[in-house]
C-alpha cells in the first residue's frame, strides 16, 4: 500500500506540464509555384510547338496555343504553365523531351 500512495503522492506534487505558447506570428505559407518557360530556338516549326503545348499542357486549346507559340517566336520565350513544382516537372520534362528548347525551372 505504501506504493500507492507515494505514486498519489508524486502525482499530485509535480508541478503541471505546460504546452509551449503558440506565437500569433506564425504564419502558414503556401508552396511556391514554379513557371514552364519554352524558349524560342531556329529547330521547331510553329505548328510543332503548338502540337506540343496542346499535347503536354493540361486544358491547352489551340487558340492559346498559338498566341504562347508566338509569343516564344516574337519575344524569346513564353511561360506556358504556372503552378505546383511537382506537375512543373514533369510538363517541363515532357516538352524538354518533345524537342523544345527549355528555360530552366524558376519560383513563379
């Protein structure tokens, strides 16, 4: 019995736990977005970078397609995709790997 009651006796003696206070600072950031950026080069056709962006571009309809292939053609580049660094990867893959010249992955 006297295990009892020293272990009672702890317990009601120790001074309580306290939770570390949360600073009202904290602040939740999103992740970064990460822009696809296809460069202008003198190998690929406009109809080619335009197949492409439609073919690896998730939603790319034609129309923005080619506004984004003369965009590349008339000023150098174009960012044809915004968005999570993951899926940035891999269209980035996809277009790099089609033949298009790439700029390489940069934090939108």
């Amino acid at each position: 019995m006297s295990m009892v009651i020293s272990a009672a006796f702890y317990a009601t003696s120790a001074s309580p736990v306290k939770a570390p206070e949360r600073s009202g600072q904290v602040t939740q950031k999103p992740y970064p977005n990460y822009k696809v950026i296809v460069l202008n080069d003198d190998v690929n056709t406009f109809q080619y970078v335009a197949e492409c962006l439609m073919k690896y571009i998730p939603g790319m309809v034609s129309d923005r397609a080619w506004e984004l292939t003369h965009q590349v053609h008339n000023e150098g580049q174009a960012t044809v995709w915004v968005g999570p660094k993951e899926q940035a990867e891999l269209y980035h893959q996809q277009l790099r790997r089609a033949g298009l010249t790439m700029a390489p992955l940069e934090s939108a």
